[in-house]
C-alpha cells in the first residue's frame, strides 16, 4: 500500500458525482503525503520522449561547451554539478547535490526591470541542440495548462467557490528544469549524507514530474510511514503541493517532502533525466491563508509570491 493516491482526471472533467469524488480523493491524499500520481493528464506522451532525448543530448556535450550557457541557481541555462543542495532548503545539511540541470523559465516581462530580470528573464537556447527551444516551448505550455486545471481542481477539493485561484495565474512565476542524474562512475562514490536530490519541500504551488523509475530514485517521507520509494506509473504524472500552496491552505495540506537517492551499488550504470515543471504565482499574487475550518492554523499573516519563493531559493544555493 502506498500513502499517494492515483486519480483520473478524465473523471474530473466528467463533472457530477464522478468530479466529486475525485475531488474527495485529491483532499484526502494531499493531506496524507502532499503528493498524487495523475492519469489521463493530456501531457502527450511523445513530446515527453523528444524531450527526454534533447536533454540527454544536451547533456552528454563536453562540459566547456555546456559551460557557455551556465547559470547560477535560479536563473536561466545550465546549473553545473556543484551548484545546488536542496537539503538546505529544510535547514539539513548535505554535500552538494549530485546532479546537473538545464533551467527556462517564462518570457513575459512586466516592465519593471528589478521584477523582470530576476523572474521574466530571456531564456538561454544551446545552439548544439537546436530542437530543445521548440520541445521545451511546447512542453511547458502543456503541463501549465494542467497545472491551471489542477488549481482548479485543488480549488474544489478544498470546498472554495469557483476556481479560488485562478485571478492569480494570468502572468505566472515558474521554473522549468531538467534534471540529470549520472551514473556512479561519473559522480564517484557518494559523500556521507548525499543525495542526487537532498531531502526538501518545494517552494511554489504545484510541481509536475515526468520522472524515470530507478533504485537511485525518488522517496517521499510521510508521518506515518517515514522515507518510502514513490510509486511510479508509466502512464502517470507525479504532482506535489510546495510550500506556497501549503502556506494558502492554512497548513492544511503539507508540503510534500521527498529526496532523490544517490546512485545504488546494485545499478552503477542508472543514469535519469526528470522533467520536472514548478508552477507558482503571479509575481505580486497576495497570498492570504485559508483560516479554519478549511485551514488547520489560525492567525498566518500574508504573503507575496515572490517574495516567498525567492527566500527558499536563496538558501539551497552553494
């Protein structure tokens, strides 16, 4: 038995009871682990292979090639091993995360140039790999499209009137990132307390992964159970709630906290690439938390978007 829930959201559409329990499902998950498995997502499946094959592209390039398109973490390109350890994030921690990442972001600048350089920044394209723009172009307005429809959805589930956040999504903060994961023979053997991904929470609303199964793969931590392997289906998107959205959802629903384990001795040769897309707020979204009944913390002041996000994203940089 696994604490995340599977939910079909072909049946969300469907509207009536069907959407109902769903919505009931999604509430009662999201409270367990913070984490959902979702079918019938409407990501199509080949574009998520053409990806998949630029990154790998991208990645297997010599490292003074992909240096030219280096960055730090937060920003746009390549984000070299050595960059970043997530564990921070929670106050543990870690050796630097073993893993390198290629990073976009949104291009709609608001005109106030201390807002859209640290958030609408121009994207950066290798010339190497020339079909990564338009891939990557493509799949990120998918998987925002699902996001929005998981907001609404979440909207529901916690019993708000209409789509409770959708005022706050029309010029959206987010972050996309490709992550690799090399082989044991790249990397070397791991430090005490390393992780491919450290242990942490996610900053923003809701983060959609399309990840690869592996024995050096993805935990998620729970009250209940501790650190177990997070159940992968090949026909689903794995989605987990941040801190933002457990901070509108007066605690409600924890943020779902998760690692990526090192490379295993008992599979040298794993080496992953996760899409993974982290959707947020308009960059000024007031986010007021939801008192009880619905939330389970009174008294939580308001927040700014990027204000919040921007304080978590400080702290996992090395």
């Amino acid at each position: 038995m696994t604490p995340i829930s599977t939910i079909d959201l072909s049946l969300w559409r469907a509207g009536g009871e069907s959407a109902a329990n769903v919505a009931r499902e999604v509430d009662e998950g999201l409270q367990r682990a913070g984490f959902l498995l979702v079918r019938e997502h409407g990501v199509p499946r080949e574009l998520v292979a053409d990806v998949r094959a630029a990154a790998r592209k991208f990645f297997a390039l010599p490292e003074e090639v992909k240096a030219q398109y280096s960055t730090i973490v937060g920003g746009r390109g390549w984000i070299p091993p050595g960059m970043e350890a997530d564990g921070y994030a929670e106050g543990t921690e870690t050796p630097p995360d073993l893993k390198e990442s290629f990073t976009a972001g949104p291009e709609t600048p608001v005109g106030d140039p201390v807002v859209d350089d640290v958030w609408f920044g121009p994207n950066v394209w290798p010339a190497e790999v020339v079909e990564l723009r338009v891939l990557l172009t493509a799949y990120t307005e998918a998987v925002r499209k699902l996001s929005n429809e998981l907001l609404a959805l979440l909207s529901t589930a916690l019993g708000l009137p209409g789509n409770y956040f959708e005022g706050c999504t029309d010029r959206p903060t987010w972050m996309f990132k490709l992550n690799h994961y090399p082989p044991l023979a790249t990397v070397g053997e791991p430090e005490s307390g390393q992780f491919r991904i450290g242990p942490h929470t996610d900053f923003g609303t809701v983060t959609v992964l399309d990840r690869e199964p592996g024995e050096g793969g993805l935990q998620v931590y729970t009250e209940e159970g501790g650190w177990e392997d997070a159940p992968y289906d090949p026909e689903a998107l794995t989605v987990n709630i941040g801190d933002l959205l457990e901070y509108w959802s007066g605690r409600r629903w924890p943020s779902g906290r998760h690692r990526v384990l090192p490379p295993q001795a008992g599979a040298p040769e794993e080496d992953l690439v996760s899409l993974i897309f982290f959707y947020e707020l308009n960059h000024d979204a007031r986010v007021t938390p939801l008192a009880p009944p619905i939330g389970t913390v009174a008294g939580l002041e308001p927040v700014i978007s990027a204000d919040f996000i921007k304080s978590r994203l400080d702290k996992i940089t090395m």
